[in-house]
C-alpha cells in the first residue's frame, strides 16, 4: 500500500520479559472510579454509572523518565491507575468472560491539565485537551496476566519528590476491571491493542516543574516520571 505522507509508526508499550511489544490502538478511561476520588471532585459515586473518554494512542510514554513540563497550564495534576492491555477484541462481552479479552495489565499516569478540564466543565465543552495532550500517559512495561493473574487488590500509590500523594487499593474500584470492560463493550468494540485505565483514588494534587514522580501498583509494576524545571 503507497501513502500520499509518510505513515506514523504506531504506539507501543514493552512486555516484560518479551522482546515483541504491544501495539497500541486506543487508550480508554474510566472516569471517577473510586468513591473517594469522585467526592473529592463533587460527585456522588453511589449514583452515577461509569463513564469514559479517551487519550490518544500517541500520549503513551513507555516507562516514563525525563519528560518537559506540559504547555498552556498551571495546574498539572497525577492521576495513578491500574491499565488493562486488551488481547481479544469483542462486543457486548459479558461480565463473566471480560476477563479472557485481557492481555495483561501495567501502572500508568493519567496526567492531567486540570485547569483546563475546569474550564471545559464550566463551558460544556469536550475535555480533550485537559486529557488527551501530547506525553499524557507515561506507562509502565506491560505484564502478562499468564503470569500474574488478575488483580483484583492491591495498594495503588504515587508519591511526589518521595512523599505519598495517592494511595487506595484496587479493590475500591466502583466498577471492576470486567465489569468496566463489559460496559464499554456495549457502546464500542473492543479490539486488540486497546488499553483501559481503570480509575484513580483519591489524592490528586498539583505537579510543578522539577517534581519527580513515582508511581506503584502491587503485584504489577511501577513507574517513574520526573518532569523539567
């Protein structure tokens, strides 16, 4: 096939252990998924369904590491979350088999320009540029979940310049990882490639130029951020 541009090289993710990696299609998010992280942002989780937006492929930064202050903000703010590589594609996947459409799993950063989020809330508008910008979503190496299973507990942190900032454990999630995946089934068809962030617990807080970031998620991996000053 002949292009009319030079066609882009497509987003990957490392798997551990593995020196193939892992094609990435579309990152989905979960939105406001663990009860305290909701309230902390004036919401009600025991009333609302979930809900989700989208990063661009583009934003993944495998493994982290020395990344630029994000432009046109003031208000940069981490958001840690469990991610689930998809393996299998499909739609209107049950609950009880959402499980066997994942790859496996990683720790990811859902970063976040918040003061444009505000300001998109405040007008009605769409929040893509307060989630979707460029080098949004550092991530670590992906584990296969042949080898690690499937958590579903576990500590979830990230500490700023080594102090904890967020800290929750999987198992406070509104939705679960196959529920999530179900409910999105119905809406898009999942295909191989897809990534879920699955939510963040409460503790969001402000990033400055210099701060060093360094994000857990037990029994799957870490990763590491340090932006410049």
């Amino acid at each position: 096939m002949q292009y009319v541009i030079e066609a882009p090289q497509p987003a990957t993710v490392p798997v551990e252990g593995e020196t193939a990696v892992f094609p990435v299609r579309r990152i989905w998010c979960v939105g406001r998924n663990y009860a305290d992280h909701a309230r902390e942002m004036g919401h009600d989780p025991d009333r609302e369904p979930p809900f989700f937006f989208a990063k661009p492929a583009t934003a993944v930064v495998p493994g982290g590491g020395s990344l630029p202050f994000p432009v046109q903000t003031k208000d940069l703010h981490h958001e840690i979350e469990l991610v689930v590589a998809i393996g299998k594609g499909g739609k209107d996947i049950a609950v009880e088999d959402a499980l066997s459409h994942v790859y496996g799993y990683a720790v990811g950063l859902d970063m976040t320009r918040r003061d444009i989020q505000a300001e998109a809330k405040k007008l009605g508008r769409p929040w893509e540029l307060s989630k979707g910008f460029d080098q949004s979503c550092p991530i670590s190496a992906i584990i296969p979940a042949s080898r690690i299973g499937h958590p579903g507990k576990g500590k979830i942190e990230v500490s700023v310049n080594g102090k904890v900032q967020q800290t929750g454990d999987m198992n406070q999630m509104i939705w679960s990882v196959p529920e999530s995946i179900a409910y999105l089934s119905r809406y898009v068809e999942l295909l191989p490639g897809d990534l879920l962030m699955t939510g963040t617990p409460a503790g969001v807080s402000a990033v400055k130029p210099g701060d060093s970031l360094h994000g857990t998620c037990e029994g799957v991996g870490e990763v590491r951020v340090t932006y410049a000053g």
